[in-house]
C-alpha cells in the first residue's frame, strides 16, 4: 500500500495551497499520494499546473462542500 498524506490548507491563500504541496511531495517517496484540502478558489487553476510543471500525476481533483479535494501522486523526477 502507498503513502498517503493529508493536508488541510483549507484558509490559506494563493500560493500558500501549492507550496504545502511542493513541501509536502519532496518529502514523499516517488509513487506515495498526497491528498490536499483547499477553499482558495485559485487552487484549481495552481494544483493542477504545479502538477504538470513538476512531474507529479493529479489523480482526482473535486469540488466538495467546504473547498476542492486534490488527490497528487509523487513523480519521479519532483
């Protein structure tokens, strides 16, 4: 079973969301999932162009009640 990572940024403002993120995945091993809780509007345009810039796979991005539920799996190259 891969890792997985929760981070709520739920209140925290652009870039605040992504760079969690970036924290978050370069302590990670390459395959491990992280899953990250926003309500920044903008994190739905910034995750998944980090995603792309950096080599990591978006597996899931959805709308929820209370923000977005983005579901990352390291790449290899982050």
């Amino acid at each position: 079973m891969s890792e997985i990572v929760e981070i709520d940024a739920r209140g925290l403002r652009c870039p605040l969301p992504v760079l969690r993120a970036q924290k978050a995945l370069r302590a990670m091993a390459p395959g491990a999932v992280l899953r990250l809780r926003a309500d920044d509007p903008m994190a739905q345009i910034d995750m998944p162009h980090f995603c792309r810039e950096a080599g990591h796979d978006l597996l899931e991005a959805r709308e929820e009640a209370d923000g977005h539920l983005f579901e990352i799996r390291r790449g290899v190259r982050a």
